[in-house]
C-alpha cells in the first residue's frame, strides 16, 4: 500500500474538477495507471488530499510520479496548479515531488533531491529531463525585440495572454494590478489632467496630479529638489544609484577650470587639489547623444547628453560644481555655476535630471533588470530541468518577470505607450538608447563589488545604495555557495555539467549577443566562478531591480526632479532664465500626468508579493539546504533590522534596500 498526498495550490484559480489518474515509477519498473477517487473538494484551491494505492510489486527507489489529467463528464479541460505530491512507501520512506506548476494534460515530475546530472545517473531520470526541456523549448522561444538589445520571449502581439500558463501572474496579482492601473487612471481622466496639453503656468500645481497618491517621501523630495546637496545625493542613493564614477581628470569635452569652480570649492583648495584627493565626481551622459527625439502633442521635444561634475565638501555632502549640457564645448553651451543666477542654475540642474530619467528608465531599470531577467528566465527553463539544484536556486528570483516584460513592450515602451506618450525617448528612441547601452554592459558592472570598485565609489561617505547593497550581496553569495558546494563537490564537475553549461552559453548567446569584450562568461570551470556567477543573477533580479524601481514615485511623483521630457531647447546664453521659460520647458500637464501615474503604478507591488528569501514554494527537500535558507532568512533580518534603525534618524530615509521591502523577482 503507498500512501499519497496530493496539494493543490492556493489561488482562487488553481483547483480542478478533472479527472485526475497517477503513475509511480521507481528503480523497478513502474506502477500501472490508477485513477484517482473524484469528489468535489480533492483538487480545489488549497486541497491537500490523501489516497491510498495498491501496486502489485517492488517500485524500489521512487525516481518520479506522472500525472495525467482528462475531462470529467462534459466538463472542458482545465488547466491544474500542482504544488507537490507526496507518497509514503510500504516500508515508511517517504518521497516528495514538487511541482508548483500549472498542469495542461500531463506532467513528469521527478524526485525532490536535486540531482546534478552525470554518466551515473539513472536512465529514466535522463529521459526525464530530456522530454521536459524538449517541451519547455518548444513554449520558450526567443525572438529578437531590438537589434543589438537582449532577446526576448516569442509570444504573439507581446500579449501576456498569450504566455505559457506557468509566466502568468496569479489570478490575485492580475486583478490586483489591473484594479491599480484601472483606478490611477480613472482618477487622472476624471480631473481633466490627461486631456490638457496647456505648458504648466504655477509650478505648485503638480502636485494636483497626485493629490490622492502620496507616498511617505513625496512630499520631502517637493520641497528640497533645488537644494544642491539633494541633487548630489541623488546620485548616492536616488532611484539611478550606478551611473556616478570618481573623476581623476576633468575630460577634454568638459573644460571646466580653476576659476570657475574657485567660489565653490572655497578659498582653502582647488580643483586640483580636490582631484588629487578623491574628491571630484563625474555624471556623464554621453550614451544619449545622438538618441532620437520624439514628437508629443505635435511639438517637437529635445533632449540633451550633460556633463555634471560633482564634490564631495568638507560636510561630506556631495554638490554640483559645473554642468555643461552638451557633449561638444562651445559658446552655444555654456557651463552653468552655482554661482550664475538662480533660474539658470535650476534650469541646468533640471536638464540634467531630464537625462537622468531617461536613462535611469532604458539602461538601469528596463535593460540591466528587466530584459537580462528575462535572459535568465527564459534560459533557465529551456536548459535546466526541475530536479538541477540550480533550478530549484533560481526559478524564485524568476517568478512573473515574462508577464511584466511583456506587458512593458505592449503599454510602456511600445507604439502609443507610455514612452510615446511622455518621454523624450518615445517608441523610437528606445531601441537606439537600447543598443548604446548595450554596448556599455560589461560583467563588472554587473556585480556590485567590481561595479563599486570600477567606478572608484569605495570610500565615498553617505553612499547607502554601496552599504545596504554590499551587505545583501554578501549573504546572497553566501547562501549560493553553500547550495554550490553542497551539490557540487569538485570543480570538475561544475565544468562537467552540460545542462548548467548550455544555461550559460544560451545566456551569453541570446543575452548579451555573444560580446566577449563584455567580459560575461560563456562556459565556467570552477566553484567559485559559479557562486559569483549566480549572486550576480540573483541580485539582480532582487535588490538592483528594488533599487532602481521601487522609490520611482518619490523621486519622480515632483516632476521636475526628474521631467519625462524638454520642450524647449537647452539653454545657449546665460541671464535670459525665468520662471516662465522654465516651466516652457518642463512637460505639458497631459505627459506630465502620465508620468506620474505610471511611477505610482510601478512603485507599488500588488499583491501576492515575495520577500528575498521567502521559499513558500519547498523546491529543496534534503534538510541541509532547508538549514541553508533559514540561515539565509536569518543573515536578511538581520540586515533589515540595521537598515530600519539607521533610517529613523534621517530626515530622507534610504529604505530601498530594506531585505523585507525586496521582491524576490522582477515582477511589476
């Protein structure tokens, strides 16, 4: 007699009234088919329900369970969300078979202990994971989104719908995020915003748009954004944390001299000085030059590649010291001073923050979290089966990130989305912005420590993005290498692996379009390469894409802390600066309005949310790695607690990288 448990999962829309019939296959051959009692209540959401069943001879070692689904009476067949089945031997061992997918009509699933496959590996087992990656391959295609951009999942029209069942939000996430989308624009329909396409005549009229949206930081940023200390900090621990890099000399396009700078930096140092010491900054935008503008309203729109130098002051507060709003010197763009009058000063400032969203948006949040997400995502399921420990690893950090991407192609960056609609980008210029920062990825500055490093950002005080990340990627590496070294022994058998490697190379093929210059691996040979190697996949699918996502509407809500777009062209002369032609050239109400309701949106996760760290679904079931999770969880809260106590005592918290404010995914 083996005894089994069968789990449904907990979404209102996971439970079945098919019929429903099992398979157990062991070292001995395997079971015949026996069809599991039907009643009304066995496979509803949340069931877990018990059979027992009658196999006439020794399955020996249980390798997997099949399951089959047909129609009950005249009832359609509909698809079944399986979390697990257990079965208990006649001898008392147990065995357990996470699944916690969608079932369509049948579904293989092997044995829990994650298994690194080699020539001693059981033949059924091989067959196994040969038949499921030849299915998976045929749901996950790839398809080219943008020339010289990561490629993406082929489904038709991008429409979520028409992704695998298993890519799909949940049925509480979708209407819970269809509810926020549905009401924030109700809102901003109803109060007339979204049809003015009038410039901005008082500047504290913003904030009607998101009178009924506030956020607990909003407001903080609304009446500070022109402070000079802001700005800089900004670059530390804003919302764009990664672009700013050490300047050890002023480049030859940004000719900045002693004098200008001299009322600045005060009478006791100089530019030199202050080079020589580490303490001159550098935000260059120069990947956006030569980025098509868009047209919005029927009038044309204008963007810019500044150049912001930055120093940090004796009060460890980093300011901006001179701004040129070109790539190219010259007596058309002047560099704009503290010391120049207040309007010009505001103005250069807020062309800066202008390049700064857009590139924020294109390069850090959309390429660098969402498309390479989708990279892993898609070549974790076409190369490694749910029994490769390393599956079991990843496919958290994976959960929903196609239905988001997909969705961002069709509503935010495709023809009429959001882009088009408010960003100076538009439709057209993201795929350009797209390939030129491509062509920037490199491996360092995938991974924090050598990103940090490569931009000189070691020892710059006050840098909480550096602090509150570098302690998340030490326990992420952490935790990995403990998985690693559990289940892999040697290095040899990490370079052994040929579904681990063909993750790899499908990820530098079809990601990062085969770059060698890019430094990312194509093939690893050790341990130690694979545990960095999979901190840099985990971190970036959790705490880079929180860093660069989830404080969108505290920064972004006061619109000219960060404009969507310009409609007036830079600044050529200087002294010519109002109030007026500033708020010329901010956005007009209608994009402006856009904006913000789209940074709301995105800033706030719907439901069915998953904290870093938090397995609910128990993929690893041999103790030791469960002991690994725990310690993981616990090195986590620990990290939070430390966060939450240092951001009481500011007056702007820093709760980005908060472990308990992390998803686990890219999933909104």
């Amino acid at each position: 007699m083996y005894k089994l448990k069968v789990a449904t999962g907990t979404d209102l829309a996971a439970g079945t009234c098919n019929n429903l019939s099992i398979v157990l296959v062991g070292v001995h051959g395997e079971s015949e088919v026996h069809r599991l009692p039907h009643q009304w209540n066995n496979f509803i959401a949340g069931a877990v329900t018990e059979f027992n069943i009658t196999v006439n001879k020794d399955l020996g070692e249980l390798l997997m369970v099949r399951l089959y689904m047909e129609r009950y009476l005249n009832f359609p067949l509909d698809p079944w969300y399986c979390n697990y089945v257990t079965v208990t031997c006649p001898k008392g061992q147990l065995y357990q078979f996470p699944l916690y997918q969608w079932i369509l009509k049948s579904e293989e699933i092997p044995e829990g202990k994650g298994v690194v496959i080699t020539k001693n590996t059981h033949p059924v087992l091989q067959q196994q994971r040969k038949l499921e990656l030849g299915i998976k391959r045929e749901t996950h295609k790839w398809k080219v989104y943008a020339e010289g951009a990561p490629h993406c999942i082929d489904v038709t029209n991008d429409d979520p719908q028409n992704l695998p069942p298993n890519e799909q939000y949940s049925f509480q996430k979708q209407a819970n995020f269809g509810f926020l989308s549905y009401s924030t624009g109700l809102e901003i329909n109803l109060n007339g915003f979204s049809v003015n396409t009038d410039s901005w005549h008082i500047l504290e009229d913003i904030k009607l748009v998101s009178s009924l949206r506030r956020s607990q930081y909003s407001d903080i940023v609304s009446k500070i954004w022109k402070e000079d200390a802001f700005f800089g900090s900004q670059y530390l621990n804003g919302i764009n944390p990664t672009l700013i890099k050490k300047c050890v000399k002023i480049p030859g396009n940004f000719p900045v001299t002693e004098q200008m700078v001299a009322p600045s930096l005060g009478a006791s140092t100089n530019l030199q000085k202050e080079l020589q010491n580490g303490h001159i900054f550098l935000a260059d935008y120069e990947v956006f030059q030569g980025v098509p503008a868009n047209t919005i309203n029927g009038k044309p729109q204008y963007s810019a590649a500044p150049m912001c130098l930055l120093w940090k002051n004796p009060q460890n507060q980093l300011v901006p010291i001179a701004i040129q709003i070109s790539q190219i010197p010259g007596k058309n763009f002047p560099i704009f001073l503290p010391s120049d009058s207040e309007y010009d000063w505001v103005l250069a400032k807020i062309w800066v923050r202008s390049a700064d969203f857009q590139l924020h948006e294109v390069d850090t949040h959309l390429l660098r979290t969402h498309l390479l997400a989708e990279v892993f995502s898609i070549a974790t399921t076409r190369q490694l089966p749910m029994g490769h420990p390393m599956y079991k690893l990843i496919i958290p950090h994976l959960r929903y990130t196609l239905e988001i991407n997909a969705f961002a192609r069709t509503k935010l960056i495709g023809p009429k989305g959001v882009f088009d609609q408010a960003l100076v980008t538009g439709n057209g210029g993201v795929p350009v912005l797209l390939k030129k920062a491509m062509a920037e990825v490199t491996y360092s500055s995938l991974c924090l420590p050598d990103d940090i490093k490569g931009r000189g950002m070691e020892h710059i005080p006050n840098y909480l993005y550096r602090d509150d990340g570098m302690k998340i990627w030490a326990a992420i590496e952490s935790f990995v290498s403990n998985i690693i070294n559990y289940y892999y022994t040697s290095d040899e058998m990490v370079k052994e692996d040929p579904e681990l490697q063909a993750w790899v190379a499908e990820i530098f093929k079809e990601g990062f379009l085969q770059n060698k210059s890019s430094g990312v691996p194509y093939s690893l040979g050790t341990r130690a390469s694979l545990i960095k190697y999979l901190t840099m996949v985990i971190f970036r699918c959790s705490a880079q894409h929180a860093a660069v996502n989830s404080g969108q509407f505290d920064f972004y809500s006061w619109m000219p802390n960060g404009p969507t777009t310009m409609k007036s062209p830079p600044p050529s002369t200087k002294g010519v600066t109002t109030m007026e032609t500033i708020l010329e050239a901010l956005p007009d109400v209608n994009s402006t309005t856009v904006g913000i309701s789209t940074v709301w949106v995105l800033s706030n996760e719907p439901m069915d949310r998953r904290r870093l760290g938090e397995y609910p679904d128990e993929r690893f079931t041999e103790k030791t790695p469960q002991q690994f999770i725990k310690k993981f969880q616990q090195q986590l809260s620990e990290i939070s607690k430390c966060i939450q106590e240092r951001n009481k005592t500011m007056r702007l918290p820093y709760p980005y990288l908060d472990p308990s404010q992390i998803e686990n995914g890219v999933s909104i």
